[in-house]
C-alpha cells in the first residue's frame, strides 16, 4: 500500500511517499514560493536530488507538479497515480471536535474552516492544501492528522486556564497543546523499548519549535505548549511562558499595538531575543563557544526550563519510566542532553555522559547511566511515519 503524505504550509507544501508493506520513503520534496513564483526539490534515496524553478500560482500547481515528478518516467517511483491507495494530511489545528486522526468529508472540513480563528497561520493553507489535493485526487480518501488530537483526552484541570470561564466558553480559550503527531511517535516508541505500553514517559521535542509532554498509557496528560504554540519552553524565536503581563506592559511602555507586541513575542524573542546572535542553536553554541555572554545566557535560560518541566511532570504523573530527546536540538545537542538532565538523580535520571557525547547520531540512542532507575532515550522523530501510519489503518 502507497501512502502520499502532505504537508502544505502558506507559500510550501512538503511531501512524502511512503510503501507501508516496506516502511520505506520512496520520494520525498517540497514544492516552495508558492503563489510567489515557484521551485521543487524532489528526492529519491537512490538518485541525486532533482531541484527545478516551476511556475506555482497555487497549491493545486504545486500537487500536480508533485504528481508529474513521482509518475515520472527517470524521475518517478510509480507507473500511474492509481498506485497512491490514500493521502494523509497534517493539520496543526483538530480544534476540541476532531479528537482523532479521521478521513476527511464535508463535515471535517466545515468544522476545520469554522476554526481558522484559533490557528490562522496554518489552518488556511492546510485547506487549500487538501483541497487541492482532493480535486486532482478525487478517488481515494483523504485523512486528516492533527497535531491537537494527542491531547483530546487530557483533563480538564489540566486544558482549562484559571481565567474567567466565560472566556473558555465563548472563544475556546484553553490549552490545545501542539507537535502532538511527534511526541505520540516519540512516546510509542518509548513505551516499545521499555516494554511497558503503560509507562509514564516525558518527551521532550526540542527544535526551532519546542514542547514538552507528559505520557501515561499511550495518552498525553499534560504538555507545554497552550493555546498557541507559543506556551511552554523559550524557543528560537518565541518567548514560550513569561508572566502575561509582560505583554501588556510591553504594549504601554514602547507604545506597540497588540499585533506588534505579538511580533515581539513570537518572532523577536526566545534564543534569538536573549542572544541577540540567531535563532539557530548551532550558531549561539559557536557564540557561546567563543565567550559571548549573552548566547550562554540564552542556552541556560533553556536548559533551565526544559529542567523545570520535566521536574513537573514527574510531579504530576508520581514518577517517570522515561525522558526522550528529540527534534533538531534534542537529536543532536550533546550539550543541551547534559546539562538538562545534570542533577536530576533525585529523580532516578542519570545518564552516561560519555556516551552522550558519543552515540550515533539519527538512531535511537540510550543514554541512561548503569542502574539508573529512569531511562533517558535519543529518539529520532518522524511525523510523517505517523500520519502514514493513520491514514493505513484508517483506509485499509
Ligand atoms: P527542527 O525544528 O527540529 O528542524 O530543529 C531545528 C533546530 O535544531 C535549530 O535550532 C538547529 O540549530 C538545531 N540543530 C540542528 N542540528 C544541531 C546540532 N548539530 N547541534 C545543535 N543544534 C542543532
């Protein structure tokens, strides 16, 4: 069964082509520009990268092309496109109705448009995306995965804010929680290297966006990421959680208006903002490196509160089996592993900083020290398995 998994963003869409009898990627790429002028890069594991400047006006250009590129007689990994049993679609936004990844109808996509409000950076091109996808595919199912869904069951002490309730109830102010499709997969395979489908697992997806979750029996319970995903810990760009009255006295004291101290926020803050460098974690280490105060600040100011969440979250859950690493930086910084996980053996979280420093990168990795009561794991994520994934089961 051949699976095609899209992920389509403002001016991008990503793609990924993937024989589930095998679990491999057959094709890969990205279509991007679009709407501006257009170019793709389209990838085969056995074949040097094909990249070409194409004329995308909209989404529906961009699936063609995609389509042309994977049918394609030297390029191509499929004969014909009836070879495509179904497509999965990522959503960053399920809202509190889609609780589940589900094959997309009429009724999905009304509730979907209804909710644009709550994620308007994602949720339109998302649609435009599946629509697109629908008109040139319209004879298989098509299935939304939705990165909110992972923590539908969550309580509601841990979803509802301590603000008036009205609120909750007229605007569905409320902790929705994001990279939910990363921390199932993370987690899953947690549970499966511990041999214990009902571990308390936190996983930690540390990137250029970050979030922290906390998993009993395959399902989230809590996660630091909120309304938005601008909760939680600092990231490379974004503040994660401040005292929200920094927002308002922001506003006042240099006269922004709320869009503008929302940009101060979301694109002017976290590493970026305390470094003053990148949002990059690799060009702040090498700043760090060569002394500069304010790039170490900005990691210890995330390596701070990556601790502190995880420090809740064993709290909350009464213990942990495991910590997981995962996501650009908590894939590959050694450092960062170190330093967060220093000091916890209160917790029964030690690791073996030797092989910390030295494990294989882009593997699942155990890092955990001789004896330890917690394992802490390096586990590569991969989304786009996961939506693969759902969409077999849902339309096999
Ligand atoms: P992602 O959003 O998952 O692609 O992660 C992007 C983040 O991972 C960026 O901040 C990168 O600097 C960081 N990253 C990637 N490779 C490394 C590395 N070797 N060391 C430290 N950070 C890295």
């Amino acid at each position: 069964m051949k699976i095609l998994v899209v992920n389509a963003g403002s001016s991008s869409l990503k793609y990924q082509l993937f024989d589930m009898d095998t679990n491999e990627v057959l094709a890969k790429g990205l279509c991007e520009r679009i709407g501006i002028d257009g170019s793709v890069t389209h990838k085969r594991p056995d074949k040097p990268d094909y990249k070409a400047n194409v004329d995308f006006p909209d989404h529906r250009a961009a699936i063609e092309c995609v389509l042309a590129l994977l049918t394609d007689k030297e390029k191509g990994v499929i004969a014909s496109v009836e070879e495509i049993s179904a497509v999965g679609h990522r959503f960053a936004h399920g809202g509190e109705k889609l609780r589940a990844s589900a094959v997309l109808g009429a009724d999905e996509i009304k509730y979907l448009e209804s909710i644009v409000g709550l994620n308007p950076l994602h949720g339109p091109p998302a649609i435009s995306g599946f629509k697109a996808c629908k008109e040139v595919m319209p004879n298989v199912n098509h299935v939304g995965v939705f990165d909110t869904s992972y923590y539908s069951d969550m309580e509601d002490y841990a979803y509802i804010y301590p603000i008036p309730y009205e609120l909750y109830e007229k605007h569905k102010i409320r902790r929705y929680g994001f990279h939910g499709t990363s921390h199932r997969y993370v987690a899953g395979k947690a549970a499966e290297l511990l041999g214990n489908k009902n571990a308390k697992i936190i996983t930690c997806h540390l990137g250029n966006g970050s979030s922290i979750t906390a998993t009993v029996n395959g399902k989230a319970v809590d996660t630091s990421m909120g309304f938005t995903p601008q909760d939680g810990v600092p990231m490379g760009t974004r503040s994660g959680a401040i005292d929200p009255t920094v927002v308002t006295y922001i506003q006042k004291a240099e006269g922004l208006t709320a869009e503008e101290a929302d940009k101060v926020l979301n694109k002017e803050a976290g590493l970026y903002g305390v470094s003053g460098i990148s949002s990059d974690c690799r060009d702040i280490r090498e700043a760090a490196a060569n002394g500069n105060y304010r790039a170490k600040l900005a990691m210890k100011i995330l390596c701070h509160n990556i601790k502190k969440i995880v420090g809740s979250y064993v709290a909350e859950m009464n213990g942990v089996d495991a910590v997981v690493f995962t996501a650009g930086i908590g894939e590959n910084d050694r450092d960062l592993r170190q330093e967060v996980c220093k000091e916890m053996s209160f917790l029964g979280i030690e690791i073996d900083e030797a092989y910390n420093q030295n494990c294989p990168r882009g593997e699942i990795a155990d890092l955990s020290a001789k004896g330890a009561k917690v394992k802490t794991f390096v586990i590569p994520t991969n989304e786009e398995y996961m939506i693969a994934l759902d969409t077999q089961n849902l339309t096999k």
